[in-house]
C-alpha cells in the first residue's frame, strides 16, 4: 500500500528536499518520542520533537529537539531573542499550528513562527521530524529543513 503523502512531504517535494517517509503503528492517542524511535528502531538522538512556546512579548516560538532531551527554557529564551518563553497549554497546539499534539511538525503550520533547532542536528546526515500527523515521520537533512521553516541553529537543551 502507498504512503499517503501529508501536506509536510508534499512541502520538501515542491521545495525540492529529498526525503524518506517513516511509519508506525500507533492508536488514536500521541506515542511519545522515545516510543517512536523505538518503534521505527532509530537511535532517539536523531528522532526530533517539535515544541511551541510563548515569549513574554506574547508571540509564539518553535523549538526542534532530540525526543531524548529536554528543553531549557533559560537557553531557549536566548535562542528566540526573548527574556522569557514559556510552554503552551497542549489544548493551544491546534489552535496556534494545525496540528494535533504528537503530529506537529516544524514546517507547514499555520503561521510561519520563529524556529530554531537543536544544535545536535547538525550531528547527523539527516534527522527525523513529524510529518504532521500521528504515525508518520519524514528523514532529511536538518539544514533543509532549517532552511524551509526560516530557522537556525542554537544550544536548547539541559545538560
């Protein structure tokens, strides 16, 4: 059976990124990262997730991490030019991108928003991202994928 494509593949296809599509078994319910690298048995490092925050000023930023790690909000706050970000309540997700919790990708939201990825992605060949819905991932290369949503590079995580 075909891959049915999501709006996020058929953006790195008009943009011209090579990519490879990624499965799994999931039910209606978000799988957390560590779950999906499993299953599709990729090491979690190259398995991204995609956090939403709001700055002080009330805006909203995109932060791309390994699924492994957790996001400094001191250090992301920096990476986003802001004194201060906060995490958005998960009932915000659809509102604020499209998407539904588990199923967020950085490219193709509703808005474009400020994004910055997690320096460690510049580690591999190619890092692996939602494609925008629940038991689908897209593989390519982290600078594409910067390069798509407008985003940079910075350190985002705790040690």
């Amino acid at each position: 059976m075909a891959e049915e494509k999501t709006n996020v593949m058929r953006l790195l296809e008009q943009s011209g990124v090579s990519y490879v599509p990624h499965s799994y078994p999931h039910g209606k319910e978000a799988v957390d990262g560590a779950d999906v690298a499993a299953r599709l048995g990729i090491e979690p490092q190259r398995v991204f997730k995609t956090l939403v925050t709001r700055g002080g000023g009330g805006g909203f930023f995109v932060f791309v991490l390994p699924v492994s790690a957790a996001l400094d909000l001191k250090k992301a706050a920096r990476a986003a030019g802001e004194k201060s970000v906060e995490m958005i309540h998960v009932a915000e997700i659809n509102k604020v991108t499209g998407y539904v919790r588990g199923g967020c990708s950085p490219l193709g939201m509703k808005k474009a928003y400020p994004t910055c990825f997690d320096e460690t992605a510049l580690l591999w060949d190619a890092i692996l991202v939602s494609a925008g819905r629940i038991g689908a991932q897209v593989e390519a290369n982290a600078e594409a994928l910067a390069a798509l949503c407008g985003g940079h590079f910075a350190d985002l995580t705790r040690a």
